[in-house]
C-alpha cells in the first residue's frame, strides 16, 4: 500500500527556522510534523519506520470546544495513556516503561489493511484470516493498541475503504457522512489551537527530550532500550 503522505516543499530561504516557522504559524502542524518525521529518519512506506502522527482525539464524542471530553491528552504518551501510570511504574522497577518502538509493524498493517493486499496481512498479522482482528471502527482503532497515528489518518480518505469482501470499510464517526468529511474533521482538530498549544509536549514525547534522562523518568518515558544502564537514566 502506498502513502498519500508527502512531504511538502522546504520552507523558502529565511532566516527563521523550521521550527521557528512552525511557532510563528508560517507552516501547518501537518507539514511541520512531516518534516520533523523526514528528519528523525522515518520514511513512508517504511513498516519499521513510518511517519508518525499523534491521535488528538479518541473519538468518543465530537470535539466542539476546547472543554471536549474526547480530546486526546497529548502531555502523556499514548503508550501511558492506555497501560496506565500502575502498569508503567511496575515495569520500569524492571525493564523500562514501554517499547522502543511507538508504531509497529503489525500496527502499521492493521492501519492500511483495507488498501492492502490479504497476502501481506496473513503474512504479517496472521496467518488465519479474522476480520474481528481489525477494529472495525475509530474508537476502535485508537484504543486497541497503544501506538500513534499516521498521516494517513489526516489526509488519505481511501484509507478507510476497504477493497476485500472479507472485510468491511472502517466506520466513521455519526457526524461525518463521507470519508473526504472526516479528512477535513479531523485535520481541523490537528491544526486547532487546542493541538496548537499542546503539540510541543507530544513532539518532546516521541521526538525529543522525554525520550531519556530525568524528563524521560518524569513523564514515564524510558524505552526499554535504556534500562542496560538506567542507574544513569535519572540521575
């Protein structure tokens, strides 16, 4: 399955930086984030390296107002928000707080198997083909698994309709009618000031400075890749 996800144009020659464009609103937090993928070495199409974007809802409710109940707590990683802080505290006293790794393979499949080939899923996800195995709505897809999102998700209407008989097209949420709908919901709510002031803190999550030392040990963000020497990890 191919991307729709393409990195834009490099901002014009400036004096200001990527990231100072973004904070001065002369780039999207699409495009921004895109960038930020392209240069962390992640690529499209990559299974084991794909772009990753945040889920900003769970999509319980319809996002209206900054007080929305469904808006995504983006100051905690998703892998928190679903295992919970119990479960995190009791495996770091052991090995860490989570995988290396905040989208997998077989995550990356489930996302795209309604444009994928079946070949590749029974392969890759299972042998035994089940449509139960792939949730079968939104909600569903942000909470099976404690992974991020991809652009997908933000700009690909295809995504959602699937090619197989065996398996139906992803639901939408009841206030969108049609797929290009939800695109243009849900790449509203990325580029809303409620994710616009917020989005910082998942960047540092996934990308930058919660991913080691104290802030790492602060915001129960220690991949398992640094337990082998975590007496250094926090102090």
């Amino acid at each position: 399955s191919s991307t729709s996800a393409k990195l834009p144009p490099p901002p014009p020659s400036s004096s200001l930086t990527l990231t100072s464009l973004w904070l001065t609103s002369q780039i999207t937090n699409y495009a921004y984030l895109l960038h930020l993928n392209l240069a962390s070495g992640r690529t499209p199409n990559n299974p084991h390296a794909h772009p990753i974007f945040p889920w900003v809802t769970t999509f319980t409710s319809k996002c209206t107002s900054p007080t929305s109940p469904s808006w995504r707590d983006l100051t905690k990683s998703k892998y928190r928000l679903i295992k919970g802080d119990q479960q995190l505290d009791l495996q770091y006293s052991s090995v860490g707080h989570h995988i290396t790794e905040n989208l997998g393979d077989i995550t990356y499949w489930i996302y795209l198997a309604r444009r994928s080939d079946l070949s590749t899923l029974k392969r890759v996800v299972r042998g035994d083909f089940v449509k139960e195995h792939y949730p079968s709505c939104l909600e569903r897809m942000y909470s099976f698994s404690p992974d991020e999102s991809i652009p997908e998700f933000y700009d690909d209407p295809k995504i959602f309709c699937s090619k197989h008989e065996v398996l139906p097209s992803i639901e939408l949420p009841e206030w969108c009618e049609t797929a290009e709908d939800f695109i243009e919901y849900h790449r509203g709510l990325l580029e809303s000031d409620y994710v616009s002031l917020r989005l910082c803190e998942w960047i540092d999550l996934n990308f930058g400075v919660c991913l080691k030392g104290k802030e790492a040990v602060r915001a129960k963000n220690v991949p398992l890749v640094l337990t082998s020497d975590r007496g250094g990890v926090g102090r």
